[in-house]
C-alpha cells in the first residue's frame, strides 16, 4: 500500500511495537498493567518499563518478568521525563503509552493497532475507544471517539487518550534522526505531542476499545500544582504553535480559541475542590472568549464552585 505523506517511511511488515510504562510506588496496580502487555497476541513487542525510583514494591513485582521486559529505575521529574528516558531507549517502529494503572482491553489490541496503520498509510497514528474504570476493573463508562481535525485536538474540543493510541515513531523524526524538539512541546501533559504530531500529519480514528484507563483516588492529573503546571505547559505550546497553513489572522483566532476552552475547561475540572482557582480560570476564558458565559460547562464551574452539587451532577461534563 503506497505511503504518499512526505516524512513517513514504508512500515516493515512486522512492525516492531514499543509500549512504554512510566510508573512509581505503584505496586498495587502494576502486574494488571504488564500481564496486559506480556498476554497480547502481537509477535513483535519491546515493553520498557521506566520506574521512577519506587519506594514501595514495585521493583519487587516488576523483576518476577524476568527478560520478558525491559526495566529501568531511576529519579525522574515525573510521568513524561520518565517517557522521554523510555523512549530513548525505544527500538521499535511505533510506541505506545500505557500508565501503570491502565491495561489493553484485550489481547487483540496491538495487532489491531498494526493492522489499522497498515490500511492507512497516510496516518502518523491511530487512536481508538477506551473504558473509564474503577480500581476493580468495572466499567465506569465507555468513552467513545470520532475522527477529529487537527483544529479540534488543538483547540481541546477533541481529546486522544494515549493509552487508546498508536504513533508511528518516524512521526517524531526530523530527517531521519529522533528530534529534540518534542520535549519542548511534551513536558507535563499529552496536549503537546499530539500537537507536535497533528500539525504534521493525518490521524486516524479506528473504531473500538483499546483500553481500562482507570478513575481513582490515587491520580495526579487533577491535583491543583499538576494542574497550575500542565495550564502553563499548554499555554507555551498554544502561543509558540505556528503554521504554514494558517493565516496569521486565522492563527490568532485559533489560538485565542485554544485558550479560552483550555481554562474553562480546567476551570469545570478544578471547581468542586478549588473554586477561587476555577473561577478565576472561567473569568480568564470568558475574557478571551465571551460565547463561552452561554455553555454548560461556565454553568457547571459555576454551580460547582459555589458547591450546588446536586445541580451540577445533572450537567454534562463537556458543553
């Protein structure tokens, strides 16, 4: 099958699939997570697992593996630093990241992913379905997705689950060799990698679930710091963006857009536990974009914040 996006090499036939885990202190949950991995029924498979120097059991877990993959410990300044450590270490054709307390949804799900690059050639990645589950692996709810522009993606009205998504790992390249400039865009949040990627290249959506991300009281995603310093990260990469394709006046509009549902929408996150800090970013947004005050979710910060719960709960999560 001919590959006519400039940048992307011929697949092998067998391409080599790199899953990496990052992970710490999570000896609890860790063996769901690789038996996953070790039981798909893919025949090319580098697991590299990045440990971020655990004080608990999880090296102890990790090395019952043996050779069946590949671990590493060491000090890191969390989950992406860990990522990037991995993926220098990586071999394979295309990545794939599953945290610690995520599994694949069933043993089929690399070889679907492969078999999905392979009918689109002209795709940099493919990305898919997951479940939101308890830390019993009961289904929460199951988080259905649809083929997205890029303008979509950039501007947080379409959202990729790393765990759910396969990338091609010459989409990172400049030339031919891995480039450095992706840690300038992926350095606390997945928000920028799939910038980083999206404005280069085609994405695919492929019906079906890929993966158990799980909803528990031990994530650092909505921590107020992890929060303050993911907002900011996202901020460099929206100001910094530039595109060939854009005017420069369309450009602005986008990103002025981008803003505005960056920080309502971490506003609607933040608000049921710090409600001067949402506030603050739902005026920030409404500022930059004053449709926003007639969506559900400045609703929902609002409610929130000024603790009507029982309202809030019948709200949806996203305008």
């Amino acid at each position: 099958m001919k590959n006519d996006v400039p940048g992307l090499g011929r697949l092998p036939d067998t391409p080599r699939v790199t899953v990496i885990t990052m992970c710490k202190d999570r000896a609890w949950c860790i063996s769901h997570c690789v038996e996953s991995v070790l039981a798909q029924d893919y025949p090319a498979i580098e697991y590299i697992v990045q440990d971020g120097a655990s004080r608990d059991n999880t090296m102890a877990v990790l090395q019952q593996y043996g050779d069946r993959i590949r671990v590493f410990s060491e000090p890191d300044r969390g989950p992406v630093d860990a990522f990037h450590k991995a993926l220098d270490k990586a071999t394979g054709d295309v990545f794939c990241m599953l945290l610690s307390d995520e599994r694949f949804y069933d043993a089929h799900v690399v070889s679907r992913a492969v078999e999905a690059l392979r009918q689109h050639p002209h795709a940099a990645a493919v990305y898919g379905d997951y479940r939101a589950v308890d830390v019993n692996y009961r289904t929460i709810r199951v988080e259905k997705k649809r083929q997205a522009t890029f303008d979509e993606i950039f501007c947080f009205d379409a959202f990729i689950s790393p765990c759910a998504a396969f990338v091609r790992m010459d989409a990172l390249n400049d030339g031919s060799t891995r480039t450095a400039h992706l840690r300038s865009y992926f350095k606390v949040g997945d928000y920028g990698l799939w910038v980083f990627i999206g404005a280069r290249y085609p994405m695919q959506y492929v019906a079906g679930l890929m993966a158990d991300f799980m909803v528990h009281g031990g994530e650092i995603s909505y921590e107020l710091k992890h929060c303050q310093a993911y907002i900011r990260d996202c901020e460099e990469t929206i100001t910094r963006f530039q595109s060939e394709t854009h005017t420069s006046r369309r450009l602005d509009a986008l990103k002025n857009r981008a803003l505005a549902r960056l920080y309502l929408n971490y506003g609607n996150a933040l608000a049921p536990q710090h409600p001067s800090e949402a506030l603050g970013l739902a005026w920030r947004a409404i500022r930059r974009r004053p449709r926003l005050i007639l969506t559900r979710t400045f609703f929902g910060v609002l409610l929130k914040s000024f603790r009507l719960s029982g309202l809030a709960a019948v709200l949806p999560r996203r305008a």
